[in-house]
C-alpha cells in the first residue's frame, strides 16, 4: 500500500523523520507492506509539493545546506500555502505535524474533515483542545495519533491508550522535562541555577528562551496530555504548575544530605495535575536526558515506564511508529 503523506515541520525533528523513512523504506515494505510517499513538505518559508512524491534525500540536502526550502526552486515548485490551505489543496492519506504551531489545532481539525489521519509531536494542540481533536477523529473513524508528545518515543501514550484496558489507573508520577532534570544535576554540583542554564544553552540542550522548560510550561502539557489518555480531558488552564526557577544550589544540597534529588515531578490523579519540583529518591531520581513515569493501577499495581525523554531519534520513533500504526488502520478500512 503506498501512502501519502504531507509532513509540516522540516527542522530538527522533521528531518529526522524524512531520514528514517529514506533508512528504512525497504524495512516498512518488507515488515508491513507499505511504502509512503511524501508530496508535501511545508517549512517556515514555503510548501514543496509533487503528487508523484518528494526526493527526501534531496529535499534533506537542501535544508541542511540552504537552510529553507524557498532555495529548492530548480526542480519544484515552492506554494506560499498556510497549513489550512496546504490541508485543503494537496491529497493526501495522512498529515505530520512536528511544528510547534500553537493554533495548529485548527489545520488539524481541517485535516480530520478532509478524511485524513493526523500525527503529530506537537503538543498545545492536545493541551488545549484534546476533546474537539479526539471527538472529529473518532466521528470521523480516523486515526489520531500523538505518541511523540510526551517522553519522545517512549510508548507511554500507546501503553496508556491500547494496552491498559482493563486497569484503572489510579496515579501517574512522573517525571517528563529532561532540561530541568540536566539543569538541577548541575546545581548538584554547586553550580548556581543561573550558570546552569546557561550551561544547558550552550549544549544545546535548553532554548535561547528555556522559559517553556524552567517556568514548568513543558511538563505541564505533557501532564495535560497524560490526564487526558488515563481519566478523560482537560486543558492546561485547570492544572496547577510551579518551574525550578526559584530552586536554590542550598535546597538541592539539602535534599543530597538526605540521600534525595530534587526533580520537576508530575502528579496527575482523576481531575488534579501538579507539576512542582519534589524532593525524590528511587526511579523518579532520574539523571541525563531519560523521562521516567510511574503509573499505579487497580490491577497491576506500580507500573515504571522509563527512556529517553528527548532527541532526534527518540522523537522521529514516535512519530513514525504512529505513521505505521495509521497507515495499517487505514488499510484495514
């Protein structure tokens, strides 16, 4: 089955998309019968469209060596489309979206009335709207999938939404902001929290701005996204949300002596998300880039979810897993 796909979003995260679907292609045909075919890729400055399929190892030679795909005018031709208009004029069986559009959700839901599947890494859309999202996609028997939005592509989403549906879930702690868990190793070892982040910056691990990470921001949507799978919606505007910027080298000593770390730690129980830094020990105690959740359950009791809470690779997983997952439920019909 050879599927279309438009793919919104070609900077770090799309392109490494576009690299395992080059990487593996021969992969996705063997395993599952499949073969995609991408006829759009939108970046800030333009729309690259050909129904017949893009070149990505071209269009990926372009953008690393350009910058944009504006430049890529030899061989195609390049749309001043918005996200809404790309959805609309271009045909297609599945829309990705590794932007971080805030208002994307509406180009989703055109999308979804447009009869195609939606993935995405993005995540307001899902903590502001995930009722509207997921009630369009299941009135319209299409997939919706969102499984790189929290923990990268640690299948945390899939697990709670496919695999546990049997079980109440009772509590979820976790912890899901991998910049403030490298922020906060660092003040263990005396450096000041200012210091920190400009450590975390120059790594690359933080944003010019890390406001979305250090003020909770971040963690706070993924802990949205998590009360939405395990008990049912709500939006980021009803949660309670406290960052590490008023955390102290001082407290983060204290809590060493007691054989502790301080981490930003989501606590999500039916109708209540905090995100605020605690005092831990044990598997929320986590160090580098991993993510870990604990998910507490009727049946299974403690559940320890745990991986790399960030990267290229991590995300681009998630993503095309997802990819695959839609693919196959739009082949069954």
């Amino acid at each position: 089955m050879a599927v279309k796909v438009q793919l919104f979003g070609f900077g770090n995260v799309g392109r490494a998309v576009a690299r395992v679907l080059v990487q593996k292609e021969r992969f996705f045909q063997e395993r599952y019968g499949l073969s995609f075919r991408v006829v759009s890729i939108s970046d800030t400055s333009g729309t690259v469209w050909l129904p017949e399929g893009i070149d990505l190892s071209e269009a990926l030679l372009v953008k690393e060596n350009f910058g944009k795909l504006s430049n890529w005018t030899n061989d195609y031709e390049v749309y001043n489309f918005s996200p809404a208009e790309a959805v609309r004029e271009i045909e297609a069986d599945v829309v990705i979206d590794v932007t971080n559009d805030g208002n994307a959700h509406e180009w989703h839901l055109e999308a979804l009335r447009d009869g195609k599947a939606v993935i995405t890494s993005n995540k307001p859309p899902l903590a502001f709207h995930y009722a509207e999202l997921i009630k369009e996609a299941e009135r319209r028997g299409l997939p919706y999938l969102f499984e790189a939005t929290v923990m990268a592509g640690t299948p945390i989403i899939g697990l709670l939404r496919e695999n546990l549906l049997g079980d109440t879930v009772r509590r979820i702690k976790a912890v899901l902001n991998a910049t403030t868990t490298f922020i906060l190793s660092r003040m263990e070892q005396g450096i000041d929290f200012e210091k920190a982040v400009k450590q975390a910056q120059e790594l690359g691990i933080a944003e010019r701005d890390p406001s979305g990470d250090v003020l909770g921001i971040d963690a706070g949507y993924k802990a949205t996204i998590l009360h939405c799978v395990a008990f049912g919606p709500i939006t980021f505007d009803e949660i309670a949300v406290k960052g590490i910027a008023e955390v102290t080298v001082d407290e983060v000593k204290r809590a060493l002596a007691k054989g502790k770390r301080i981490r930003l730690v989501a606590t999500i129980e039916e109708k209540s998300v905090k995100v605020a830094p605690e005092d831990v020990s044990g598997p929320l105690a986590v160090s580098s880039n991993e993510n870990v959740a604990l998910i507490e359950t009727d049946l299974l009791g403690e559940l320890l979810v745990k991986g790399a809470g960030a990267g290229l690779k991590e995300t681009a997983s998630g993503v095309v897993s997802d990819l695959v997952k839609a693919s196959l439920k739009l082949r069954a019909g």
